[in-house]
C-alpha cells in the first residue's frame, strides 16, 4: 500500500496577487467605513455640544445680567469647552474625508500584510503619495484638494479597486444560445 500525500497545488502569482489585494481592498473599506461612522458620531456629539454650550453661555448671560455676578471658574470652564468644541470642529469635521481616507489605507496596509504581501512589494502600499504629488503640482490644497477631502477617499481606495479589476480571475463564461 502506498500513501498518497495531499499537498495543496502552488497558487500563481496572479493568484496569490489577486487574493492580496481582494484582502487589501476589504480592509480599506472595512477601515473606511469604520472612520466614517466614527466621524459621522462625533460630528453628532460636537452638535450636542455646540447646542448646550449655547444654552450654557446665554445661561450664564441672563444670570450676570440677572443677578450681577458670575463665578470665574463657571466662564473658564464655558471658554474651555468652547475651545474644544471649535478645535474639533476644525480638525474633525472640516477634515472628514482626509480623516477617513487615512484609516482606509491604514486598513489596506494591515490587510495586505496579514494576507501576505512579500516584503519586496511594500513600496507600492505608498501609491497614495502618488495623489499627493499630483495635488502638490497642481498647487491645490493637500487638506481641500479641488475643494473636498473626501476625494481622498478615491485615491486610496480606487486604485486598489482596478488592482482588484485587473488580477480578478474570471469563472468559466457560459455561452447563450442565441
């Protein structure tokens, strides 16, 4: 009697290829998508904040007004939470889509990795600086580019997406009868 061994048949590199950046492209919209709820609920609180804060400050107003005295502490505290309010409001919410597209090629760095990619092929996990160079020549804003952040979206993720069209492995095609 002879014992077959079973080994499993070497997959080309097309395959191995394709099967990387199928991995890479589910971490980058895993990672996009997570970045957008995250952005989309802290635009939530900031309101929630900016809401109150208003209450709070015509509150603390009317009490001056009212009662002729208002403590330090209560309108460093107002100037504090002001600041917060505003400084999210102008690194979180005016950058959404730079924010986003950052955790989505985050996604498609850690999932290419995980999947496998050699080590030789790192660099091309750079192609983003590709769209930073185009900005940068086109004397655009790196932050606003063509006037939205969120087209950094389509530069991390569209790329991967035709790496994806190009190495998918077609099934067999069946022909109609025509």
């Amino acid at each position: 009697m002879s014992v077959e061994t079973l080994s499993q048949p070497t997959l080309s590199r097309r395959r191995r290829a394709a099967a990387t950046v199928a991995a890479a492209l589910k971490g980058g919209v895993l990672g996009t998508v997570v970045a957008a709820v995250a952005w989309l609920l802290a635009g939530a609180v900031a309101g929630t904040a900016f809401v109150v804060l208003l209450i709070a400050t015509v509150g603390a107003v009317a009490y001056l007004a009212f009662r002729g005295n208002v403590r330090t502490w209560v309108w460093l505290g107002l100037a504090i939470a002001w600041a917060i309010v505003l400084l999210e409001r102008a690194i979180v919410q005016e950058n959404g889509g730079l924010w986003v597209a950052a955790a989505g090629w985050l996604g498609v760095i850690v999932a290419a990795r995980r999947a496998g990619i050699l080590r030789r092929w790192l660099p091309l996990l750079a192609y983003p600086l590709v769209s930073v160079a185009i900005v940068v020549l086109a004397e655009e804003d790196l932050l606003d580019p063509w006037g939205s952040s969120w087209l950094w979206i389509l530069a991390v993720l569209g790329p991967v997406i035709g790496a994806r069209t190009l190495l998918k492995q077609d099934g067999p095609r069946s022909r109609s009868a025509g």
